[in-house]
C-alpha cells in the first residue's frame, strides 16, 4: 500500500516510522528540504533504536525501512496513494490549504485521514469532493509506541472508509476507538481542560509544575502529569487547541491560561524548543 504521510514533524515521522515498518511505502511531504532532513534524521535513529522497545519482535534493519519512505516537498507524487494521513499544524487556514491542493490529486477512492487535535472533521470533509472518504484519526505521541488512537467519524463518512482505516491501522498493529465529531471530540475536550487548568494553578503559585505533576503521577497513577504532557505536545499546540476549542463552543471554560499563552510568545513550547515547564537537552527536544 502507497501511504502518503504530509507534515514531517512530530506526528508525521513518528506515522510515517509505523507505517514503513509495516511494510508500506510511504510518501512523507513538507515543505522545506530542511524539515525533510531533520525527520530523516530522526528516523533514522528512531528505527534503529526500535528493537529495544519492542524485546523479541524481528525488528527489519534500518536501512531496508528507510528505503520504503520517499522524503519529498512535491504533492504529485501521491497520485497513486490509497491512504493520507495529514498532520499539519492545528491552524484550520493551513489545513484548509492541503485539501484543497491534494483532493484533485489523489486517487478518488483514497482515503484521506485527519491527524487533528480539535478541528471538526466535517468542516475538513466540506473541503473535498470525497466527504464520505474523510476520517478522522488522532495518533497519540509517540505514535509508534502507542497501540490504541481515537478516530472520529465525520457527518458523511462512510462504512467502508472506516474499515478501510481498520485495516490500516491493524496494519500497524494499532485499534482504534470510534467517536462522533464535534470539536476536541473526548481526548483533547478532557485533556486540555486539565491542561489548561493546571497552567492556573502554577500562575496562581498553588503549586509548582513538578509538584502538580507528581500528585497526578503518584496519587493517581498517571504515567505522565499534565504539565509534562502538555509540554511533549508541545505548548503552543495547547493554545491553537484551546482557542479552536473557545471559539467552536463559546464557553469559557476553554479560556487560554494567561501564563500558558504568555510562555508560548516567548517561544517557550516545550521539548520541541528546549524550555515550557520544564528545561530539557538537546536529547529530549524535538521538532
């Protein structure tokens, strides 16, 4: 299967890893020669290190995945694609822009799959000619390890694209729970609320973000706090989250935490920068 994978950051590396070592070529789309490298790079690495992950699976050699992923900035080359994954920023203008340039590309019967954080996909759907070919599928970070996403069923998708988008993520040794759409849909509705509250709380000085991370870690069991969280999404993600989740709905409890919008100015964003709550190497950041 030909899977074309847009956004070569984050999420889009980490789909394009999985979707490689299932055996697909993969189609991984930016628009800059730069970014292309950078995800190439960590690839690279994320590949080779796998196997420590995943202790007695016949993990491929590096090279012989790499060479199913096809780093490139031209859109054409998905014109034999049976499955696109976009994940571009959570900026519906930049959204808007890549279906409408990759619906007349793809073939009619590709399935085109939502990597979104709040978006409505309806909204996305209204922009194809293909509306019943519209899902959406929120990968969760990191996505290679990670074995369960949350899709979303838009107004018009159809039966077929969801078990089209079954078998894919089966593929990949993934399942998947199946929503309605309205915006945040249930993990980032809930998650960014959390988010956003305990950004509150360390500007209110109730707490540092280390001490509010460990009640949630050692009182209630998570794996990771919110502050934590918040930062491997990256902090300005949580706002462009937030402000779609305050404007789709009008409530304010979706109001952006002063403090969290005044770091993300500041270009404090988290792993991927260096410094959100927490400060991390240049082992930890990433794009």
């Amino acid at each position: 299967m030909v899977v074309g994978v847009i956004g070569a950051g984050v999420m889009g590396t980490g789909v394009a890893q999985s979707a490689a070592q299932a055996g697909h070529q993969v189609v991984l789309i930016d628009l800059t020669d730069a970014a292309l490298e950078k995800s190439k790079e960590e690839l690279y690495k994320n590949i080779r290190f796998s196997g420590f992950f995943n202790k007695g699976a016949n993990v491929e050699p590096v090279d012989v995945v790499m060479e199913r992923i096809t780093f490139t900035t031209d859109y054409e080359l998905l014109r034999n694609a049976e499955i696109v994954v976009e994940n571009v920023p959570e900026v519906y203008e930049i959204k808007r822009d890549v279906y409408l340039k990759i619906d007349p590309i793809c073939p009619a019967d590709c399935i085109f799959l939502v990597n979104t954080s709040c978006i409505s996909i309806t909204k996305i759907a209204g922009l194809t000619n293909r509306p019943d070919r519209v899902i959406g599928v929120h990968f969760m970070n990191p996505v290679p390890l990670k074995k369960t996403v949350e899709s979303i069923r838009g107004w018009h998708t159809s039966e077929a694209t969801i078990t089209g988008t079954e078998n894919f993520l089966a593929s990949m040794g993934k399942t998947h729970v199946l929503v309605n759409d309205l915006p945040g849909f249930v993990s980032n509705r809930l998650s960014h609320l959390l988010m956003n509250e305990a950004a509150y709380v360390v500007q209110d000085q109730v707490a540092s973000p280390k001490d509010v991370d460990d009640i949630f870690k050692q009182c209630f069991g998570h794996k990771m706090g919110p502050l934590e969280t918040a930062d491997l999404i990256g902090l300005d993600t949580v706002v462009q989250s937030l402000d779609i989740l305050y404007d789709s709905y009008q409530d304010t409890k979706f109001r952006v935490c002063p403090l969290l919008r005044k770091m993300t100015e500041a270009g404090l964003h988290g792993r991927k920068s260096g410094q959100g709550f927490y400060t991390y190497d240049e082992h930890d950041m990433l794009d």
